[in-house]
C-alpha cells in the first residue's frame, strides 16, 4: 500500500493550522447585543457638527417666530457661506448641519411647497438658494453636510390637517434631492401650539407620534438619503440626550429602549424616557446613541444682546469631553449675525476651541511604545493582537478567547511620559460591551491605581486633573459580558492652562443692585415671594391661572427710579421641568398706579434650554415699579416655577 499521499497531505494540514495559528483566519468573535448600521458607523466617526441657525428669526431678535413675518426682513449685507464653514472646519468640526426650515416656516431654498422662502425677500433679488450655498461651502471645506427641516409650521395654514403632510414630504423631497449626500436628516420635537398659520392665528395641537405618519415621511429619506442617519427625540437612529448644555452621562450606553416599545424590528413612536436620555439603556433593544447639542451662545439665533455671552474656548473643551468622550457626538448651534457671517467673538472662541484640541489630540504619546495582553484570541496573534489598539485604525482590534471575559494589557512607553488624557475605543461594529474598567501606572516598583470608568463605546476619555508620568500603564478590563473587542488606546497630554478652573463666558451684563427690592404682590402665599430676588439656586412656586393671566402678575418695588434696559429671568433649572413659563407681559411705572405700554414677547425653546433669559425692553426706561406677568407655560399645570427675577 502506497502511503506516500497521505504523509504529503498530512504534512500540508499541519502547514496550514501552522499558518492559522500566526495568521489565519480565527473565528470572529460573536456580535452582542444591537449593533449600529453602516450610516450610525460614519456618524459616530463624524463626532463633532455644529447646526447653523440663521433665518427670519435672526433679524426679528426671536428663537421661535410666530410665522407672521415678511419675507422682506431677510436680507443679509454681507453673506459669506465660506467665513462659516471656514471656521467650523478650523475649529475640528466633521460636518455642518444647517436649519433649512424652523419652526416659523420660512424656508431657506427656492422651495415649491410654499411661498414662504428667500424667493420671497430681497436677497439676491428672490433668485438665490442659501442651502445650496452651504452646501457648496460645506463641501469645499472638506465637511459633510446635512439638513433640519422642522415638522412644525407656525406660517402654513394647512398645519394640523392631512393636507400639510404632503407639504411637508415635498420639501424633504426636494431636500433629499438638490443637495447632495446628507450625513442627516433632523427632526425637532417641537411640534404644534399656536401660530400665524396663514392668518388663522390659532392654535393647532397634534399627537406628533401619529400626525407625521413617521413611517412614511421617515421613509423618503431612508431611500433618497442611505447614508443619511434620522435624528429625533426617539431615533430612530440618533436620539437626543435630554439636555441642551452639552452632556451626556458619565456611563454612556448607545443601546437605547423608547418608552412604549413593543415591536422588537423598530423603535416605538411616543415618550423619549427623557429622565434615562443622557445615559441610555443597557439592555436597550436598538442602536440609538446620543447627540448632545447646546448653542455656542445663550440662544440658538443670533442676539446682539448676547454678543458677551459666547461660550469660551475652555468651555467648549470641557463640553467635549462630556459628549463625545462619553461615546456621544457634539452638536454645535452657530448662530450667524444680521450680516450672515460669524460674529467676531463666536469666530475666535471657534478657533480658540480648535487650537486646544490640537494641541492636545495631535501626539499619541504611545506611538513608538511596546504592547502585551494577557490573551490573545486563539488561532491569529496578528488579526486579533494588541498592537491593533496603537494602529491608528479604528477597524483592527484587541479581542481575547470567548471565555475570557476580564483580560489585561500592558503598554511598555520607550522613555517616561507625561500625561492626563486617555481615550479607549471598542469596536462598536460587534457591539457596545465593556461594563467596567481600570487603569494603573507603575510608579515606586508596583501598579498604583489611577482611574476607573463604566463604558466606553465609540469612544471614552477620561480626564485627570493632574498630569501622571510614567513609563508603564496597565488597562484591566474588569466587567464585560463577552469577551472585549478594544480597538484603540492611547494618551495625551493637554495645555497645561486648561487644568485651571473653567474660564466662563463674560455676559458684560449690570445687574441692578437689588438690596431695598420688595415684592408688593405675587400669586400664591407672599411669605415665600422672597426667593423670586435672591440670586441663590431657591425656587418660587405659586398657582398659575392659566385663564385669567392678570392673577399671575409679580409687582415688584425698586424702592427708588432706576433706568432698565431690561428684565433677567432665570427659570427652574431643570430640562423639561414642569411649570416654566415660556410666554410673558411686562409693564413699568413710576408710581405704580399708572403702567406703561406693554411688553410681551416669546420665550422658545426656554423648557429644553432653561438658561438666563435677557428680556430687552425696546428702549431705556425710567421706572421704579416691575409688574411681571407670565401668561403661559411650555406644558400647561396650575403651578408655575421661578428661580428669579432682576433686571439690568
């Protein structure tokens, strides 16, 4: 018998498991839990986009119009698409995301859905299309593009009928069609109240989880826009973290539960479950990260009176961290002035932000350092290797066995380093799945412990506000529910200045002196009214008549005659707290029997973003006597609640 065949090929077999063992193709470690599409993989890489904010709003000093202004008014002097975008992309910002349409309708493109637009007002001589404009900017600048069209329609007078959905669907048509691939489709959670609504000037309220029919509206996009991902308070692919200051929680899950939820393919269409928003759910049942957005001034649009209240460069350096070093992405609201250019102060703070992050991220401390982990997925010590966490490549990975759950890897630095920033990135495309981690520095011949952390996500760095020196660092991953997938490790060391105490934005503001204020007479108890004037963090809470708004009035006595440009309010604190007043009347006298004309006014978005409001008066005015109404709330209770009220 000729056994010759049979030692060759036994021979090649062992040659191959040789070959396997070193290089070849191990089993690929088993997904877990949700994993996110191809377009939420680029958006996640995208990490930082800022929404540009500049309309009608801009020229009528509003965060919401009512719907009811003449195109007329829009008329930038000095447009320039390219200082906008040219600056985002200097201060390390992806991807611009621009408001082609707010809440008052007016649509920044020659649309065929409304009269309403820039076809109607003097700009360009009705000929010109400021999406399109971005859009050219956007992409000479290197930058994605993508666009937020508002569902609700203060000026349409079809808003709330069936009729006002083929309206709608038409521009996101013709969105989803002129202007290139989008990176995403926005979609506000403000929707319904009352408006101009083609002269009718009601109210329209609608049940925003069926009125769309999101299926089919959301649908337009799924098949215009693949890339596209959708961003609403629910997802379906990007839900919103619940705050408007910027901040995701420090244990960040991308898995996400809409309350509700009953169909196991799709997100429920309702309640956001705000309360777990900025840190989602663990055991979610879908893909659904967080953006967490927050304007880079007080407000959304552009207000001359906020000019000093734009956030500071170190600001925003620490909002970074709290977002897209907690797995999340940074939205950015720009707000371009009357000229339709970015205003002196938000440009610097735009490239002041953009120098510390390069002067922080542009040097891996660990480029040239040595690696080891304690297990190395069987079969393929290069595919799987830790030398994949220092490759700058966020598609190669540390992976151990399967049944090693709580491995360790040990980087060896060529000389001593100095440092206080780490960033560790998981290979999202398997799963979001470390629970709990810990890192050491060897110092004074043992491991010393220096930090711990929850999740990690796309992307985790963690913060130390002292710097470390060391030449060793240990990562032991101390919780997971499978074996970890670690596709990036590294350190870096900030400017040494922003480990000072966060310099805060100058709001060049004079309070008046509030020492002989007293309250005449306020709705409720007045044995309580005192909190409405100190500058402590106590809230007033009284009834809210919601009928008879003249019972709601605060009279306040100056003691003296003071000349006030305007009144400060300062809500309660907390994002969609209940009882925040979003509409008002303000009425000064001299003697407090004869009132001056009323001031009223809007205070949108007040319940997502309950910061400092500046209420200007539309001129100086000599008074002693404050009487302050609130007449509505942004959800309706018999109850209201104030933090404080000034003036200056």
């Amino acid at each position: 018998m000729n056994f010759k065949p049979i030692r060759i090929l036994g021979s090649f077999i062992i040659l191959i498991i040789s070959a396997t063992v070193l290089y070849g193709q191990a089993t690929t470690p088993a997904p877990y839990g949700p994993l996110p599409t191809k377009a939420q993989l680029k958006w996640h890489q995208t990490e930082m986009y800022a929404m540009v904010c500049f309309g009608l709003n801009t020229y009528t000093d509003k965060e919401w119009g009512y719907g009811d202004v003449d195109p007329s008014l829009f008329n930038p002097t000095a447009f320039d698409a390219e200082q906008i975008t040219g600056t985002l992309k200097e201060a390390g910002f992806k991807a611009v995301l621009l408001v082609a349409k707010h809440h008052d309708g007016f649509c920044l493109w020659p649309t065929k859905s409304t009269n309403y637009s820039v076809a109607a007002s003097p700009w360009m001589g009705g000929k010109g299309d400021m999406v399109k404009s971005f859009e050219t900017a956007t992409r000479k600048s290197g930058l994605r593009f993508g666009v937020y069209n508002s569902p609700w329609d203060r000026n349409n007078a079809t808003y709330g009928t069936p009729a006002y959905l083929s309206v709608y669907r038409q521009q996101l048509k013709e969105l989803s069609t002129n202007y290139g691939p989008l990176f995403i489709s926005w979609y506000d959670g403000a929707n319904g109240g009352d408006g101009y609504y083609g002269g009718a000037k009601d109210t329209r309220e609608i049940d925003r989880a069926t009125y769309y029919d999101w299926d089919k509206t959301w649908q337009i996009t799924r098949t215009l826009q693949p890339e596209a991902v959708i961003f609403s308070d629910i997802g379906p692919d990007v839900r919103w973290v619940g705050n408007e200051r910027g901040f995701a929680a420090e244990t960040s899950w991308a898995t996400f539960t809409p309350k509700g939820e009953k169909d196991i393919n799709k997100p429920a269409l309702g309640d956001s479950r705000y309360a777990e928003a900025p840190g989602g759910n663990r055991d979610g049942k879908f893909w659904i990260p967080a953006e967490c957005d927050v304007p880079l001034r007080q407000g959304w649009y552009y207000h001359a009176s906020q000019d000093n209240t734009v956030k500071s460069p170190y600001e925003l350096f620490d909002i970074y961290f709290k977002s897209v070093g907690r797995g999340a992405a940074l939205d950015l609201g720009i707000a371009p002035d009357k000229r339709g250019i970015l205003h002196e102060n938000d440009v610097a703070a735009l490239k002041g932000f953009g120098k510390l992050l390069k002067q922080t991220f542009s040097q891996n401390l660990l480029e040239k350092a040595q690696i080891k982990a304690s297990n190395i997925r069987s079969g393929n010590l290069v595919k799987y290797g830790p030398k994949n966490m220092l490759d700058d490549n966020i598609n190669t990975y540390w992976a151990s066995d399967d049944k090693i759950t709580t491995p360790e890897f040990t980087v060896k630095l060529a000389k001593k380093e100095r440092f206080n920033i780490i960033r560790l990135r998981e290979y999202i495309a398997l799963g979001q799945r470390i629970e709990a981690f810990a890192v050491d520095i060897w110092k004074n011949n043992t491991w010393q412990e220096i930090t711990q952390g929850t999740s990690i996500g796309a992307q985790r760095l963690i913060r130390l506000p002292y710097f470390i020196t060391t030449d060793q660092i240990r990562v032991r991953v101390l919780k997971s529910p499978v074996c970890p997938l670690i596709s990036e490790f590294s350190v870096f060391a900030e400017p040494e200045a922003t480990l000072s105490p966060i310099v805060k934005t100058n709001t060049d503001i004079l309070s008046l002196n509030k020492q002989d204020w007293k309250i005449l007479s306020v709705p409720g108890t007045k044995d309580k009214a005192p909190a409405l004037l100190d500058n402590k963090s106590t809230i007033w809470e009284g009834p809210f008549n919601s009928k008879k708004t003249s019972d709601n009035a605060i009279v306040i006595d100056m003691g003296k005659l003071q000349e006030i440009s305007g009144i400060i309010f300062t809500p309660s604190p907390e994002p969609l707290a209940k009882g925040i007043m979003d509409k008002y009347q303000i009425f000064l006298s001299t003697d407090g029997v004869k009132w001056g004309k009323e001031t009223s006014g809007e205070l949108g978005n007040i319940r997502a973003n309950p910061l400092k409001q500046l209420i200007a008066l539309p001129e100086k005015t000599t008074a002693r006597y404050i009487k302050f109404v609130p007449i509505h709330l942004a959800e309706q209770h018999n109850f209201i609640r104030i933090m404080e009220i000034g003036a200056y």
